[in-house]
C-alpha cells in the first residue's frame, strides 16, 4: 500500500506521491533534477555549499514528524515532493462547482488557468533565493545565517513541489514551463522573474528581513487562497507548504523585531531620546527608527503591487471555477459564491480616492489585499510594543495602499504614506523622507559585517529571544567550512 | 478535571500568528482573534500535534493553575503570566510531566531535594510529553547487552532504542516511559515505568536517532524483566519525554558533582557522554562518586575507567569488595571532603544524586559535616543551590 504520511526515500527524491511507481513523472523529475542542482551550486557561495548548517526536514507529513532537525550540507538537502494528507471526500469549497468532488486530475476547461497560477506561485520561489544568494556573506550571526539558509533551502522546496505539479499534470507544456523556471533569473535583462518584488535587490539583512515579513507573506496569502482549490493536488502541496512558509514569516517578523530592539537598548544606554537625530543614532552602530520606517514604506508598497489590480474578471474566474479560494475560506460566513454580493474597493474618481461598491467576484484580489494587510498590521503593532517598553516615542505605521504603487487604480497617482494624493512636485521633495536613499543603503551596507562566532551577534541586531529548536544561546548553527 | 491542572498556553511576546497550530490541532482547540492565538483548556488533550509545527517556540509554555485562564482572559493578553505560587504539594509537581500519574511519580523521585526542583538557568528548555500513553511511538531494539558479569548479583542491562527518524528530542537527565505490553488484572493497558536515559541529546550514536537506557532486572518486575529480555529487532512502545528539572547546565563553566548508585548512573553517564562530545569547550570538571557491591557489579565499569580524568575525576566505591572493608559513597566523600568542600563554596557548582533512596539519609549526613567544616548551614545551603538549579537529587 502506498504510504501517504512517511516520506519514501527510495527514489533519488523524498516524496509521499509514489515516485517510484510513477516511472514517467519519476523520469521527469529525475530529468530537471540536474539542472536544479546545477541551479543551486551556481548561486550559493562555494564555502556556504561545503559548511554544515543545523536545518529540519521534514520526514512525514504528519505533524511529529516534519520538523526533523540536523546538520546537512545544503546541496545535500533532501529536496521532495510533499503533499499534505489526502482528505477524504473533500468537495469543492466555492464556485460554480461548490459541494462537488474535488478534482484529482486537472479539470479540462481550467487547464491554462490553473497552469499559469502554479507557474506564477512556482516562479516566485527560486526568486527569492536568488535575491537573497549573498546575504551570507554578510551574516549578523551564525543563528541568522541558519535561518536564511533555512528560508532558501525550503524555497528550494516549494519550486519542487510546483514543479512536480506541472510534470505531473500538466504533459509536455508542463515540463517546459518547470524548464523555465531555472531559466528566468532574478534581475536578468533577457529573462527577468515574472513578478517585479522577485526582481528587486536584497542588498542587505533589514531588507531580508523586510522582505520575509512582507513579501513571504504576500506569498503565504497566495498559498492559502490556493490551499482552498478544487484541484486537490495543489490544494494538498500548497497546505504543506504553508508550515514551511510559516518559517518565513517568523525569520521577518523576529529579524525587524530585534533590529529594533538593538536600537531602541543602543539609544536607551546612551541617553538619546530624539529618535529622529539620525546622526546620533548611527554614531551608536545601530539603525535609527526612521530609516526602518522607510525600509518598511518601501518592501509593503512593493508587497501589495503583487496582488494585481483591484477590480480582476481574472480572479473572479479563479474563484468561480474553484481554482483558487480566499483567505480561511472556511472561516468566512457566506454562501462561498458571491454571485450577488458585493464588496467595498478604493477607487479613484476625480482626483480622490473613493470607496466604491463592486460584484464581491471581481473584486477577490482586493479582499486578499485587505486580508493581507490586516495580518502584517499585527507584526507592526507588536514591533511598535518594543518601542513602547523602552519607553521611546516612535511608532511604526504602514503606509497607506495608496503609496507609492506600480500596480492597480493608484498607480495613476503619487500619494504621501498618509494617502493624501500629491503632485509630482511634492513627491520629488519629499520622497527622500519616505523611501530609503542611497545614503541610507550606503550606511546600513556599512553595518554589514559578517560576525560568524557562535552566541556573537552584529552590534545592530539583538539576539533571539529563544534558539531554533530550543538550542542553548551559545549553539553552532552553522559549522562554517573554511576553504 | 483535578485541580491544579496544567495548561497549555502561547507566548503573546513571541508567537507570530501564523495560525500553523490552529490548523495542526486535531481537537480544534486553538482559535484566534485580532489580538492573540490561545489555546481552549477545555479542548487542549495534551496531544502535542501543535508543538513541532510551531515556527516560534512560542507554543511550548504551561502554567499550573487551579483554575483555567479563559479564552477571553488569554486574548487580552501581551505577556504570559508569571507562574503564580499555589503552595500545596499538588503545585510542586511543577511541569516535569502533564499526565498526573507520570508528575507523581517524578515528584516523588525528586522529593530528596528538599523542596521545589528548578533546572539549571542554563539547561536547554525540555520537550515533554511528546508521546502519551494514548499516542505512543514505536522504537526498534538496536541492542541489549548485559553491562555486569554473569557472575554478579544483578543483572543490569544496557538497552538501545531507535526511533526510526521519529523525533525523540530527549535531554540528559529526562525520562522516557516504556509501556508493559498485555493487561492488568483489570484488563487495562499496563502504565509505562520510567527510565532515564543514558544516551546524550545528541543520540547514544552521534547524529543516529537512538536512545540508550540503564535497566536493572527486578525479581518478579513486570516491565524490567520485559526490557531485559528484549531481542534486537523487537518493537517497544515509548512515551515521554519527561522531567524539566534534573538537566545538565549547558554553561561550559558549570562544575558537576555526580553521586549515584546502580543504575542511578543512567543520567551520570549521559551528562559525561555529552561534556565528552563537547571537550575542549567545556571548562568546569565533572567529578563522579559511584558506589556498587563490587565492581563486577558496578554498571560502566570498563567504559568510564577509559573516561579522561581531565574531564572527570571518579570514585568507585565497593562495599563488598573481598580483603577491603565496606565503602559507600558517603564515606569517599567525606574523605575528599577538601574537594567537595571547594565545591560546595563554588556558585558553579551543580550536584546531581540519583540511585536507590536509602543513600539519601548518608549523603545528607556528609553533606551537612562537610558545610559544618566550612561554617556553613547544610540545609540553607542547600536550599539556596536548589533554589538556584543547582542541587538536584532522583532516588527511587
């Protein structure tokens, strides 16, 4: 009998789909494989590839047994294809299709559909890790470069786990699309990621960890509405999926968190309470509160362009078809249709921003943003807690959705991070204040040291307030291997 | 419900509401709202789904508490709740366990010390009940060898489990319960007995996800005749991990006092397997009173004469050693009272006893002449080191 919960070693890839009676897509992947290693050594550097690194895999599905912790040398890592449990009976939960069986092949009217959404999730995950590739080099601490590897080897995972999709299911067009996806490349000219966030540098750690809170989480929004599918395979991959992402989201909301507690205890030890003398603050080595702020307008206005525009026929044809749900879909008290209600979006109408009542299937996009961005108001009300403690007076505040937008109805205009909308003239005065300048990057870069000495941490950054695994302060998270 | 009871609550400071747990729990007992994730005490079931899953860490908190801090009451929270003192013997049980029979059993164990057990500042936190008696894991015999002669009075016996790339996270020092197979009288499952383990965290293999345990055949023992007789390759139900206090301090400067009897030298060989895996970066020395019949009789006998005295400076004492009068474990210390009593003055100083509870009253008796010696009170000083994680006592 095949066995769904253990992870099966005997094929050259862990999976729980039984590869190994599979020949054909087993022959597919073992194909790519190749290719995806040959991918991984280009990127990471050689001595990074050769240390050995305290990371879990997982070795089932089942909750015990995913998070299995041990040193591994990175290229080593048993990527596979992990699949949550297969739900008995499971229906549709939304659409047209509402109450139906879920499919467990790809529904023949909604194959391009659902291609193109796996390719767009897929493309995002090798992303990242190729933005992220030299952030090692410059680690705060060998905990930190523990969790980057972390995130990186399990964004490796996720780029797996939508390639076996296409293989699986999708035939000939799907193995060139997995294909692609090793071929795009982060900030190529030719072949740039098909999302604009994917091709933006991670130039230093507060954008990493800016970019894991918000960005990672825009992906973990995506992978839940897609958790939510009619198609049972991608429903299964992306609600495993979602542990790993989980990570994601605490390697962000952890890193901003200390950063900001390293300064608030820098100002604190040396009796600065102005938080906006910025030269006194980085005379401290740590980074002042406005610059974190800019970071932050910065990484969310580039989160929320990657939930397309507002108002999608797109989108509504996803949720109708039962390709793709909202957020906790389950949680939502409807008759999971929307075929006559209605649903609040932002719009603009001579020159102001105006709420507007629109078809709720239009408007499913919308619904995710706003779902999103309740959830990383949380992080920042707790970042802004640190701050209360310390007793400093600076509150972080995410900008308004209107700020400094390529994608959607506000891209047409410039807006201050109060939403107010503004001329030309104003943004180019003041968007200095807003967005990180080059001398901001330029100072952060200078913070950039690597401090690699177990239980040390770089002077900008505190430590964790506990260990990965429940590890002792002091622990070797990373046995560097020095060439 | 038993009063006091343990409850399972999330750290609001560190928890990160992903909803990862909420998803995971089978019972539906987690729930969230703008605020905080909790947990619902009238659903939780201990089953522990939610502890790995959890990014953070933030999921592994308990607190005794006579009664149940609500759902409401946990969603205004922006900081756990220090543990309050409930006084009473039922609170003492502390959080070594969360099945009541299992805490029992440790409080019991643990009573030597005096008053309330607390782990070493810098142990490692522990995981417990990971597995229960409704929700054991299975582990494979790697082996089982006799550790005495055959000639010896008692059979003790050096059991490896393996557990088959299921987590085990068990520390030095903690339990793990091993389940009887068949029935009571009654026609229930039999309750697990404990063993500490004498493996390190690390795996009685470096890296190999195996256990060892220190078993001594009992007559007419239902589950130690079980263990003993056990066959490579047979399959053993586990539960565990248990006990919080009885930890080996990770600071590299600790010193550690280890006085053990028969197979209380289970935890005594753990913490010196996992200082020798970490030699040259632990700096305080380990030193071992080992008291047997003989040393035919005296588990490890062979292995810890290998140990380097740099890292651990040992007594093995005989009481029935022929052409040698009887020595027990009191009496070595009290010979080397000089060094024990720099011990004892050293705020580094950790002291571990563990074996059969009628060498309690002599190692107290010692104790109290040695700290005389020095102008000290026995009993405050004690008190004071246990208050600080540094005295800890498992006698049974």
């Amino acid at each position: 009998m095949l066995d769904v919960i253990n992870v099966s070693y005997d094929t050259q890839i862990p999976n729980n789909v039984g590869l190994s009676q599979d020949r054909k897509v087993l022959k597919a992947l073992e194909k790519w494989h190749p290719g995806y290693i040959d991918w991984w050594n280009r990127l990471i550097p050689q001595n990074f590839q050769e240390s050995m690194v305290y990371l879990r895999t997982a070795v089932s599905v089942d909750p015990k047994g995913w998070a299995k912790f041990d040193y591994v040398k990175m290229p080593e890592y048993r990527w596979g294809v992990l699949l949550a449990p297969q739900v008995e009976d499971r229906v549709i939960p939304m659409g047209e299709h509402k109450g139906k069986k879920a499919w467990q092949e790809v529904p023949g009217e909604y194959r391009n559909m659902l291609k193109r959404l796996i390719v767009i999730q897929g493309d995002t995950e090798p992303g990242s890790v190729e933005q992220q590739r030299f952030l090692g080099l410059t680690a705060p601490s060998l905990y930190d470069m523990r969790n980057l590897f972390q995130v990186n080897v399990e964004e490796g995972r996720h780029l797996w786990a939508m390639v076996y999709l296409l293989q699986k299911y999708f035939g000939k067009d799907g193995r060139e699309e997995a294909d692609d996806l090793l071929i795009r490349s982060s900030g190529s000219e030719e072949a740039p990621r098909m999302l604009g966030a994917f091709n933006e540098d991670t130039p230093d750690w507060l954008s990493f960890f800016m970019f894991t809170y918000f960005t990672d989480r825009d992906g973990k929004m995506q992978l839940e509405s897609l958790a939510q599918s009619g198609f049972d395979p991608l429903s299964r991959t992306c609600r495993f999926m979602l542990t790993e992402e989980a990570h994601h989201m605490f390697v962000g909301e952890t890193g901003v968190s200390r950063v900001i507690q390293r300064t608030c205890e820098a100002m604190n030890e040396a009796g600065l309470t102005d938080p906006y003398d910025i030269g006194k603050v980085r005379d401290l080595g740590v980074i002042d509160l406005p610059t974190i702020q800019k970071k932050l307008n910065l990484h969310y206005s580039l989160s929320l362009d990657l939930f397309g525009q507002e108002v999608s026929t797109n989108a509504a044809n996803a949720f109708n078809a039962g390709i793709k749900g909202r957020y906790m879909e389950n949680r939502i008290d409807d008759d999971h249709e929307l075929q006559s209600d209605t649903y609040i979006v932002r719009n603009i109408v001579d020159g102001k921003i105006v709420a507007e009542e629109v078809p709720a299937l239009t408007a499913i996009n919308m619904r995710l943003r706003d779902d999103y961005v309740r959830d990383a108001a949380g992080g920042v009300g707790r970042w802004n807690k640190i701050l209360e403690k310390a007793g400093i007076d600076f509150a972080l505040a995410l900008p308004h959705e209107a700020f400094h937008r390529q994608i959607g109805v506000f891209a047409a205009i410039k807006a201050n991070p109060s939403g107010d909308i503004i001329s030309e003239a104003e943004w180019s005065a003041n968007v200095d204040n807003w967005l990180p300048t080059k001398e901001d990057g330029a100072y952060i870069q200078s913070l950039m040291v690597p401090c690699y000495e177990p239980g040390k941490f770089a002077g900008w950054i505190a430590a964790p307030k506990v260990g990965i695994d429940n590890k002792p302060g002091d622990y070797e998270y990373v046995k560097l291997h020095m060439a | 419900m038993n009063k006091p009871l343990k409850q399972h609550l999330i750290d609001p400071e560190i928890c990160i509401r992903c909803y990862t747990c909420e998803m995971t729990c089978p019972e539906n007992a987690i729930d969230h709202d703008d605020n905080n994730v909790v947990v619902n005490a009238e659903l939780c079931n201990f089953c522990m789904d939610c502890i790995p899953v959890c990014p953070t860490g933030s999921i592994d908190e308990w607190r005794v508490v006579n009664d149940a801090y609500s759902m409401e009451e946990q969603f205004s929270w922006s900081e756990l709740p220090e543990q309050e003192d409930l006084g009473g013997d039922e609170a003492e049980t502390g959080l070594e366990a969360l099945d009541e029979t299992v805490a029992a059993l440790l409080a019991e164990a643990h009573k030597g010390a005096g008053g309330k057990s607390k782990a070493p500042v810098s142990a490692p936190k522990p995981t417990i009940n990971l597995y229960s008696l409704s929700k054991p894991i299975e582990a494979v015999v790697q082996g089982n060898y006799r550790l005495t002669d055959e000639g010896a009075d008692s059979d003790v016996r050096h059991i490896i489990l393996d557990f088959q790339g299921h987590p085990m996270p068990v520390l030095e020092g903690q339990s793990i319960g091993i389940i009887p197979p068949g029935t009571d009288a009654d026609g229930n499952a039999h309750l697990p007995r404990l063993y500490s383990v004498s493996s390190p965290r690390d795996g009685e293999r470096p890296g190999y996800n195996n256990v060892s345990l220190t078993v001594k055949r009992e007559d007419k023992g239902l589950c130690s005749n079980f263990v003993c007789d056990l066959q490579k390759g047979d399959t053993v139900h586990v539960t565990g991990p248990f006990g919080a206090t009885f930890l080996l301090p990770d600071d590299p400067d600790a010193r550690i006092m280890m006085i053990c009897t028969g197979t209380g030298s289970a935890p005594m060989r753990a913490f010196t397997m996992r200082r020798h895996r970490k030699a040259g970066t632990v700096h305080g020395g380990m030193t071992m009173f080992f008291g047997a019949r003989s040393p035919e009789s005296l588990p490890y006998f062979g292995p810890l004469k290998k140990v380097p005295t740099t890292l651990l400076e040992r007594h093995l004492v005989f009481s029935r050693q022929e052409g040698q009068p009887k020595e027990y474990v009191q009496d070595r210390m009290w010979t080397e009272k000089a060094s024990v009593a720099d011990m004892l003055r050293d705020k580094n100083t950790h002291v571990y006893i563990c074996g059969l509870r009628d060498m309690e009253g002599g190692v107290e008796a010692t104790f109290t002449r040695i700290a005389e010696e020095i102008g000290q009170n026995w009993d405050e000083l004690r008190n004071t080191m246990r208050e600080e994680g540094r005295y800890h006592v498992e006698t049974y």
